[in-house]
C-alpha cells in the first residue's frame, strides 16, 4: 500500500502551488516578461530580486532549473517505489550522460545543456561514473568508432535508454504505469518510422525496446493516422501520455497521485518556459496561446 501521508502532501501542495488557468492568463496578459514572472510566486517558485525589477537580464531557465530540481527533490522524498523512480530518472541521467560523452568525443562544447538534478560531472571525471544498464558496454562499442558523429550517439544512447527502463517497467505492478512507458515506446517507434522513410533508413537500427506495437506492424500503424507527421505524433503522444497519467490520480491509496504530479509538473514547466519566452521576444498573446495549444486544458 501507498503511504497516505506522502500523497496526501503531495495533493495539498499540488493544490496550493499548481499552475491554473487563471494564473496562465495572467502570465499571458503581463505587460512584460517581468511582470509574468511575478503570477510565479504565488505558485512557489524561487525568482531572484534581480529579476523582478526589470532591469536586469531575465533568465528563464534558471527559474525552470530551480523548480525542476525542486520537483526531483520531492520525488526523492515522496516516492517510495523504486522502479517507478528509476524509469522516471532515467531520461535525465542519460541524457547528462550522453552531453558528457559528446564533450569527450569534441562533438559538443561545454555550454549544452545539462540538467542540474541529474549526473552531473566534469568531462574530465566521465570514467568515473556509474553507468546504468548496459550502457558500458556500449561505450566501449562507440569508443571504437572513428568519425563518430552526434546522431550516431543520439540513436545508441535513445536505444539503450529504453531498453534500460523497460527492464524495470515490467517490475512495476501498476498497470498503469505500464501502460505509461510502453505507449511512450510505441510513439517513439512511429516517429522513428516516419524519420527512417523520409531518409532512406533500416527502422531495425533504431527501433526502441519497451512498446506494444511490433517491428512488423509499425506501417500498419502509421496508415491508421491520417497524413501522419512527426509534429502530429508528438502531440499525440503529449496528450496520452498526459491522460494515462490522469487514472486514479484522486485515490489517496495509490501511487498514481505521485506519478501524475510529477507529470503535470513537467507540463506545468513546459507551459511557463513557453509563456516566459514568448513574452521576452515580444510574441503576441495570441501567439502565446497558440503555442501552448491543447496542454491549457490540464489545468483547472
């Protein structure tokens, strides 16, 4: 059983803090980015001095970096479910580990992003981290590669990912969980599909472990979407994902309540990281609006 006190807490804060609609609105009706950035403090956030006061220059992804990290300390916290906390870490450990190994190979300089919360170490350290699945055997594969280039890497590190957290999603007992990471594999697969075909390349090195929908009938799939393009998937994918998550999050029993907080907490992110940027390079509220699309709808 869930322990009732972490989702009960979970919900009071998500309740308190949680982005709103009407707080979407008044970021997007802010006279400026500034302004905007103010609606956040009702919502929790940790906004410098400096950056209220107009005048000095306004970093957007320092206030998104401090409420992620914020965010991943709750789910250490919270989440007692070992599994289920891997799979949601995983994205972020591989990538870290990924930019790292594309500075070592000189593909990438040092200013590409690194998430904070995740591995996090001087290129210089990179053997001495603790590689997850069998991403060092892969490594040791790619070392061997001469004129690597930075897809190549993209493609083993997504492959292995998946594989990695497949693994352990077939530990969790929570179907819906499940559900959660063989459908984010299938979309992968499509939008892979579509890539592999516009660019004249064999799906079988790229297609991801973990989905429901097989090798063989990923055509099939495709022809059941009507124009499909990878821009239409990825909002596909956005909104089920976002609606699996949505199953049991009232049942104070369950551990769902966990996995949909977080989750909205990412769109949450996504939302004001969209909102921040279109009023620092001056985008019309409309223009705001419309690149927000469907993802308004998940708050109250």
């Amino acid at each position: 059983m869930v322990d009732v006190y972490s989702t009960t807490l979970i919900k009071i804060r998500a309740w308190k803090y949680m982005l709103t609609q009407s707080r979407i609105h008044a970021m997007i009706s802010a006279k400026n980015v500034w302004d905007a950035a103010r609606v956040l403090l009702d919502c929790g956030y940790q906004i410098p001095d400096e950056m209220l006061s107009g005048t000095g220059e306004f970093k957007d992804d320092e206030i998104i970096d401090k409420e992620r990290a914020t965010v991943f300390k709750q789910l250490e916290e919270f989440c007692k479910n070992k599994n289920l906390k891997y799979c949601i870490k995983a994205k972020y450990e591989y990538h870290n580990i990924k930019v790292l190994y594309k500075i070592k190979r000189g593909l990438v300089d040092l200013n590409e992003a690194l998430y904070p919360f995740a591995v996090k170490r001087d290129v210089s350290e990179f053997d001495k981290i603790v590689l997850p699945g069998k991403l060092a055997k892969t490594l040791k594969v790619l070392d061997k590669v001469q004129d690597i280039t930075s897809l190549q890497i993209d493609a083993a590190f997504t492959k292995e990912l998946y594989l990695d957290v497949a693994a352990h999603a077939k530990k969790l007992k929570n179907k819906t969980f499940r559900l959660y990471y063989s459908t984010d594999a299938d979309y992968t697969n499509l939008k892979t599909a579509l890539k592999c075909k516009r660019n004249g390349q064999e799906l079988e090195d790229y297609f991801v472990a973990g989905g429901k929908i097989d090798i063989d009938d990923i055509d099939m799939e495709l022809d059941e979407h009507e124009n499909p393009t990878i821009e239409k998937l990825e909002k596909e994918q956005e909104l089920a994902l976002l609606e699996i998550t949505e199953t049991d999050k009232d049942d104070l029993f369950k551990e769902n309540i966990i996995f949909w907080w977080f989750n909205i907490k990412q769109v949450e992110l996504q939302v004001i990281k969209l909102i921040l940027m279109g009023k620092k390079f001056g985008f019309t509220d409309a223009r705001i609006r419309d690149s927000i699309g469907g993802l308004y709808d998940r708050f109250n």
